[in-house]
C-alpha cells in the first residue's frame, strides 16, 4: 500500500487491521492522521502531537509485527482533563494547565496495546456543559454543520472521530457527556459502568459519579478498546472489577423499556420525535418487545445532580484554583460550580438518603425490562441560541442523560438516523440503550444490532459506510458470567418446575434438540411427573430441549435441588454443541416408561399423558 491510497484509508479498525496487513507503514498511516487533524477547523484539538512528540510512540513500534498487538497502530484522540506525560493537561483553562509526568492508566494501557495518540482535545471547561461552547479554545462545531454545537463536554474528542482523523477518542461522562457528542456527531458512544475504566490521571468533576468514555465509528470498535481499556486500578479508590451481569439479551427475544409519552419531550423538534418512533419500532424489528416505564423517578434523582449536594464535588475539584483565579473560569461554569460553595454536609446526607430510595425504586423496572431505550438529547441547537441562552439549553440537552451514573447504570448511545425536518434537517440524531451496571457488552452489541438497521449509513461525517464493518461480537457466556444449562421435562418454560430456573433469574435463550443420541423416558414417581434422558450406544433420537442461561452464582443452588437419578452432565446438541444439561442414571429407567418416539416431554403431555 502506497502514501496516496492512505488518503482514502477509513480509521475504523477493520480497515486499520487490513491496511496493516497489505503492509502500510504504521509511521506513515499516523502521518495521515496527523496530516488530517491539521485541518482542523472545528476547533476540536487543544494540543496536536509534534513529530519529536509521536516518536517515542511510533519508535516502540518498530520491529513489532502488526498482528501482535490489538491495537497496532491505532491514531486516537485524548480529552484535554485526561493526562498524557509531557504534554499540558489543560482542562480548557489556560490559567490552570499542568504538565503530567505520568499519563493516565487507561491511556497507557492503550498505548501499551499499541495505540498512538495523536493530539489533546477540546472540551466544556472543567468537563461542566453538555454543548461544547464553553472553551477559551474556541466552541467546538458540529462535524456535520459548523454552526450547530457540538455536544459536550468532550466536545473535540467526538468531532475528531467523526470527521475521520481519529480512529477512536477518550471522553469523560459524569452527566451525559460521552453520550451527547455521540449523539450530534452520528458516533457510537460507549458510557462504561462505573469505575471499570480508572480515573487515574483524569481532573475529576464529580469524583464519585465520574467515568472515562469512549467515542467510536462502531460499537465493535468502542468493544475493542473497551477490552483494552477496562481493569482494575489498585490507585484509584473508585475502580472496580469486571463483573457478570446476567443472561444476555443483546441477540433477543429482549423487553425494553420506552418512557411514558408524558415524560417525553423533544423542546419543539418533532424530527426527532419521529426518529425516536422509527428507533421503537426497528428494536420491535430485532425481537425486542416495548415496555412503558415511568420515567419520573429517574428523572427526580437526575436533578439531584445539577441542583442538590453533588455540584459540590464540582467545587471541592478545583476550589483552589477557583478562589485564586475566578476571572479564569468562563461565566455559566463558574455560576454551576460557585453553587456548590455553601452546601452543607446535612444536605448531602439528606440527598443520598433520597437517591437510596429512588434507586430501589428506579431499580425495579429491571424486574419488568431488560434494557431501557431513551433519546439520548431531546434536541440540538445552534451555537449562537445556546451561547445567547446557556444554561436552560444546556439543561434541556440532560434530560435523559443526568441521571445514569447517579443510579450506576451503564449505557451506550447509538446513531438514529439524520433529522428530515426543521432548522437542524440532515443533522445526525441518536438513542441510548442503558441497564445496569455491568452490561456494557451486552448494550454494545445490541446497539450494533440497531444500528445497523439504518441501512446504507456513514460512519460519522465521513466517506466510510457502517455496511462495510464487521459486526460486534456477541457477548459470551463468560462475559455475562452465566453458564447455559439444557433442560427437557418439567423445568420447560410453563411447565411445573420453571420457577426454580426464573427465580434465580434464568432466561431461555434457544429451542432446539439435542443430537439423536439419546433415548428418553417418563421416570415413575411424582408429582411432578419427570423424564430422564439416558445416552445410548444405538438406537437413540433427537429430543425437544430448551437453553437457558442462568447466572452462573445461582448454578450450584439450583444443582443442589436436583434429586436422583437426574443430575447435570454434559449433553450433546444437534449441532455437535454440548452444554450441561439433564441426565439420567441408567438405573432410573427400572419402572418408567420409554417415551422416545414421542421426541420430547411437551408432546407426550399434549397426547394426554398425566403431567
């Protein structure tokens, strides 16, 4: 591959991946992104990388076979209030820039992984707005038109990646801001659950409800960083391990959640409106049937953040430098942050005694849905109206955002489609899939999913389509950590003993019949009446089975009831699969009836066999 067809080469890593693999020089594909940043007249980067500055990055890579490492040679961007050594943290406050002599650990952990960081971005000073206006560095401008904002507040981190000289970027969220952006600029933006990405080396906002985000062309390659990014952190007091969150519901059937019409509203832009609808039905497209939930507890503990105790961590973040400096903080940031000076610890307490109970309370919509569907901003504004009005604009861009980390959920905004009406038609608009903590995969792929019903769509404001990406992996049973177990008799969906597989919340997940290995017999004994399943040498059948997936804390309780001659062993699927699954001692067929021929427990029932 030569210099020229760089210029045509899409950052997405699948075709990073094959341009590596034709034999493109990493120093000359990072050439090309630098060369493409340059052009940057969106006010998007606060610092660009110098050649002196890339070359540690670029020499570590010399010698190293592409392949080797899963990010090789992979341009990514870094939000200007995340550390990168020997270049000045700024956090969009000239006044307040340092130079780190270490860099964060989850961008060296990328680096590691053989990314390269190309350039620091633009932001929302001290990571406060949600519209990317609020920066002595310039208002960040929308890829896709120049005199909407951007969304923030990684405002220039999202731009970079849209307009295709970032493979992918780092941001920050503590109320919306890695979703937002996302949303305006036509991008997959991945909220983590909190504290799976460390917040070492990043200028807190609100320290207890921050985390790290990732901004990505696809929600496979917001995965593929994600999987680098996310470990634990022994210095960051806030990290947490990865943890199984339960059977996946990215591949369907799945129940989501959609707000009651009364907790809706697109401030006047009924495009989105529209988009919204259209996002409803093609999740009902891929098997997902819509739940009405009422939002208004969610939105209750979402303005706690802005307008109870928790603007004091805002304040407690940079109150040095605040009292020092207050000429330097930009007006309706100093106004959100001075708010937090006089809380008192009473109110404080008062607050989280009131989060505690609308989370139970939010927290049981989970019982009814599997994941929650929500616009990710109602609308989109100019810069000039929001700069004319910033604080009620910049209000109405959380209202569905605000709430998510207060109440630990994890979430990933996905693209909708592009507005067919109004002062913002053929601008970009988005959804956002949330669940609780620990579903990061699954939401990933799911969105993939919805995503890609949108067809024929660019990825970000580029030339590059989303038809010509690989999709994103489907969660394994390890990462939901699950275990699949097959079942044939009384534990099938309806019959006697299901409870037992959904009250240690089971879900099924396939219908399908074992491999004909087996011959299959009504046990003597009951109620409930119970088959066994016996392998055979010859002579053996296919038989009905359902697979359930069932978290894998709960296995050894539900193992525990099981009585003989059944037990769990390993049974053997039509597809040559095996899963655990029902088994019977050979010795449990003296007395009980071979009802092979029937090929399985449903159809011996409905002959009229007693249950």
């Amino acid at each position: 591959m030569n210099t020229t067809d760089l210029t045509e080469l899409s950052f997405h890593l699948a075709s990073l991946r094959e341009a590596y693999r034709q034999g493109a020089p990493v120093r000359e594909v990072i050439g090309e992104a630098v060369r493409r940043a340059a052009t940057d007249a969106h006010h998007a980067f606060i610092h660009r990388l110098s050649p002196a500055e890339l070359e540690p990055y670029l020499a570590r890579l010399d010698g190293i076979a592409p392949d080797s490492l899963p990010l090789y040679g992979v341009p990514f961007a870094v939000k200007d209030n995340i550390d990168l050594a020997g270049v000045p943290t700024t956090a969009a406050c000239p006044e307040y820039a340092y130079t780190p002599t270490r860099t964060a650990f989850v961008v060296q952990r990328l680096i590691d992984a053989g990314a390269v960081p190309i350039g620091k971005t633009n932001l929302d000073q001290f990571a406060t707005g949600l519209n990317g206006t609020r920066s002595p560095y310039g208002a960040c401008q929308n890829a896709h038109d120049p005199a909407f904002v951007s969304g923030g507040s990684s405002s220039g981190s999202a731009v970079s990646v849209a307009k295709g000289w970032a493979s992918f970027s780092l941001g920050t969220d503590t109320a919306g801001s890695g979703r937002v952006p996302a949303s305006f600029n036509h991008l997959v933006g991945l909220k983590p659950t909190l504290g799976l990405l460390s917040g070492t080396g990043v200028v807190p906002a609100c320290k207890t409800v921050d985390t790290l985000s990732v901004f990505a062309l696809t929600a496979a390659d917001a995965r593929a960083v994600f999987e680098v990014a996310a470990a634990f952190d022994e210095a960051d007091a806030y990290s947490r391990a990865r943890a199984g969150a339960g059977a996946d519901f990215s591949a369907g059937p799945f129940r989501f959640g959609v707000p009651r019409a009364a907790d809706l509203d697109f401030f006047g832009n009924g495009a989105a409106a529209a988009l919204f609808q259209a996002s409803i039905e093609r999740l009902q497209s891929l098997g997902g049937t819509p739940v009405e939930v009422d939002l208004s507890p969610f939105m209750e503990a979402a303005r706690l953040l802005y307008e109870g105790p928790w603007v004091a961590e805002r304040f407690v973040a940079i109150q040095a430098f605040l009292d020092q400096h207050p000429e330097a903080v930009f007006p309706p940031v100093r106004t959100i942050i001075e708010g937090g000076r006089h809380k008192t610890a009473a109110e404080a307490f008062a607050a989280q005694y009131r989060l505690k109970a609308l989370k139970r309370e939010c927290d049981a919509v989970w019982q009814r849905i599997d994941c929650l569907l929500t616009p990710t901003a109602g609308n989109i504004y100019r810069i000039a109206d929001m700069q004319a009005d910033p604080i009620r604009l910049n209000s109405n861009l959380g209202r569905y955002t605000n709430f998510m980390n207060l109440l630990d959920y994890s979430a990933v905004a996905v693209p909708a489609g592009f507005l067919a009406s109004g002062e913002a038609a053929g601008l970009p608009w988005g959804v956002t899939l949330a669940a609780p903590a620990f579903h990061d995969l699954h939401l990933l792929a799911l969105a993939d999913r919805l995503h890609r019903t949108l067809g024929d769509t660019p990825l970000g404001a580029t030339a590059a389509r989303l038809a010509d990406t690989p999709p994103c992996p489907a969660p394994s049973p390890a990462d939901s950590g699950t275990l699949r177990v097959a079942v044939c008799g009384a534990h099938l969906d309806g019959l006697p003993l299901n409870h037992q597989l959904t009250s240690r919340g089971a879900r099924l997940v396939a219908q399908l019949s074992s491999a004909p290995e087996y011959r299959f017999y009504a046990l003597a004994g009951g109620p409930p009446m119970r088959p066994g399943m016996v392998k055979v040498a010859g002579g053996g059948a296919a038989i009905a089975m359902e697979i359930w997936e069932l978290p894998a804390q709960h296995f050894g309780s539900f193992v525990a009831g099981i009585p003989a001659p059944l037990g769990i062993g390993k049974v053997r699927l039509a597809d040559g699969s095996e899963v655990p699954g029902f088994i019977c001692e050979a010795i449990g067929t003296q007395g009980a009836t071979d009802i092979t021929a029937f090929g399985g427990w449903r159809a011996w029932l409905a002959a009229g066999m007693p249950r």
